[in-house]
C-alpha cells in the first residue's frame, strides 16, 4: 500500500506540474490570441504600459462608461477561441464560467427588461433608458498594455458591465488584482432563464456564516448603519477600508472559522489553481485568526445585505442591494493589498531593473 501511495502522488505531482498555471502559460496564449487579430485591430488593442487607462477601472454598462481597447463583438471566431484560451489559462473552471455566464447575463438582462415591458410593467421612456445602456454580451472590451515578455511590466484589462479583470505582469510573477465581478438580477426571475443565479455561492455562503454566529457574535460582526448602494472601493470612490471593523476570526469557533475560509476560497478559487494556491498559503501564512468579517444589514436573501472580509493581505467586499431594495443585484470585488494594478511587481521590478 505504501508503495502504490508514493506512486499515485508521485503521478499527481508530475501530473501537476505539467497542467500547472505560469507565466509563461499566459504569455503563449496572449501571443496567439494576438496573432489572430488584423493590423487596425492591433493599433486598436494595444496601449503603452503606462496609459492611464491601465489603472482606471469602471463596472458600469458602455451605455454610460466607454471603454479602451477592441470590442469583444469585433472578434473573428479564431480569435474569439483563443481568447477563451487565455480566460481558460488564467482562471479555474470556477472563475471561467462565472465570466462566461456574466457575459451571457448581459443578453438575458435584455430578455428581462423586454419581457416586463410586453407585460406592461415598464414604461416607454423607461425601456428607451434602458435600452441605451447598450447591454449585450458583445460589448465588453480587451486591451492590452506593454508587450508580453519575460522582462518588461505588461498587462490585459477585460472590461465591461460587471467584469472587470486586471492582469499586471513582471518576470515571471503576476497580479490579478482588483478583480470585479457582479450579477444583475443576483436572480432571474421572470422569462426563460427564471432561476438563473450567477455569483449563488458569494451569497449563500456569505449569509450562512453570519447565521452560524451567536447573538453575541452576530452583534459584534454587524455595523450600525445603512446598507450602502456599491461596494465601498467601488471606482467612483476615494474610500478605503483602512480600519479593521466587524468580529475577529480569533472569536470564531472551529466550524466558523472553516466557514469564513469557504467563503474566502469562492473568490480566490476563481483563480487557475497556481494563484489560488499561492493565496490560500498567504492567508493561512498571516493567519485565519487576523481576518475581520463585518456584516450590514439582512440575514436573508432578498432583502439588502453588504459584507467585507478584511485580512492583513487581501480584501473582499460584496454589496447586493438592487435599484428597488429587492437584494437582487450583486456587486463584489477582490483586493490584495498593496498591489492594485500590481503595484507591489512594479516596486520590485524598479529596484531590479534600474531605470
């Protein structure tokens, strides 16, 4: 038995390294996906690295918020392959089918808002407003920063309606941070697609730890004040959550703490495996006990809820409040400290390569 144990993990570990997520990866897959586009679109994808475009960064539909880059809708079929292949390379099935059905999201919002307007339940006026926020799985835009290389920074924003993914690379490490995602309706609940819930689990976890608290500690973890209306950093905002609020982690009991842990790895598992893996230690490095969770408003779904996860390294936020505070519209974003748009890569990459 002994034997045959050391052979299947010694198959596992080899298996591992061999499918393992790395820069390198991601740098041959951006080349393909990059061969296949034509010379305007190039001239269209391309950004210098330090375009002021790379750190700016909006959730909002094209309708109010334009973007930089090649329209997701422009693609060739070729082209629209490889870039599955590099949302493949650069997230865990997990994070990819939450990106793919976000996008797909876009066009059943319009099913929505058009089977409610046949139905009379929205006005004229109204469905025109609407329709001119230009939502569509079509209408999310790629750019690209610097040039995929082993030595110089480079980067990708994908962006749009409730997507925004921010790539920054150095050598051969990489940032993926501030990674966005959101879903409007949380729940679909009118037309074909009735039942549809994208980010399920970043609720349903979410409002089954601050449930498994006591009184006490659910006291302790809620803050006294309204539900805001976004994420707190959402990108409109100057705030940030420099003080640690809500229950420590050190006064959860075991079974807690295992719940908080799960609803931590629902963001970072959408990561491939490599970078969940690299998070996963960090946290447990710094420590379950340091981590705050605080909690605002409802202990059910479908009323406005709000939470924030705040560790030593890293910061999650998640906002469902919904245009008529029905809980049905979620907002959600993962932070690691110090390294928005990979600062902290590009701190050490200017002590390295002197400038």
């Amino acid at each position: 038995m002994t034997k045959l144990y050391a052979l299947t993990l010694l198959l596992f570990l080899i298996s591992s390294s061999l499918t393992a997520q790395s820069i390198e990866q991601i740098r041959t897959v951006s080349h393909h996906f990059l061969t296949t586009l034509t010379d305007d679109q190039l001239a269209t994808v391309n950004h210098a690295f330090d375009d002021s475009s790379r750190t700016q960064w909006t959730n909002l539909p094209v309708g109010l918020a334009t973007r930089p880059g090649l329209r997701y809708g422009a693609l060739s079929e070729d082209s629209r392959i490889e870039f599955h292949h590099l949302l493949t390379t650069l997230f865990s099935s997990q994070g990819y089918l939450k990106t793919t059905s976000i996008l797909q999201l876009d066009d059943i919002l319009n099913v929505v808002y058009e089977t409610a307007y046949k139905r009379g339940d929205i006005p004229d006026q109204a469905i025109e407003q609407i329709r001119n926020l230009d939502w569509s799985l079509e209408n999310y835009y790629i750019s690209f920063y610097g040039e995929p290389g082993p030595v110089e920074p480079w980067g990708i924003k994908f962006e749009g309606h409730h997507i925004s993914y921010n790539l920054t690379a150095t050598g051969d490490d990489f940032s993926m941070t501030p990674l966005f995602l959101g879903s409007d309706p949380a729940e679909v609940k009118i037309s074909k697609y009735a039942g549809i819930r994208v980010l399920s689990k970043e609720e349903d976890y979410g409002i089954k730890l601050i449930n498994a608290l006591d009184d006490e500690q659910k006291s302790n973890a809620t803050l006294s004040q309204d539900v805001p209306g976004d994420i707190l950093t959402n990108p409109s905002s100057t705030q940030r959550l420099l003080e640690y609020q809500g229950i420590k982690a050190s006064e959860l009991t075991d079974t807690q703490k295992k719940l908080l842990k799960r609803l931590i790895s629902e963001y970072i598992g959408n990561l491939e495996h490599e970078k969940y893996q690299y998070y996963l230690e960090k946290i447990d490095s710094s420590g379950i006990d340091e981590i705050y969770f605080a909690w605002i408003g409802s202990y059910q779904r479908m009323n406005p809820h709000y939470y924030a996860i705040n560790g030593p390294d890293f910061l999650i936020e998640y906002d469902n409040v919904g245009f008529n505070n029905d809980g049905n519209h979620i907002h959600t974003i993962w932070r690691e400290k110090g390294n928005d748009f990979g600062a902290d890569l590009l701190r050490e990459h200017r002590v390295n390569h002197q400038h």
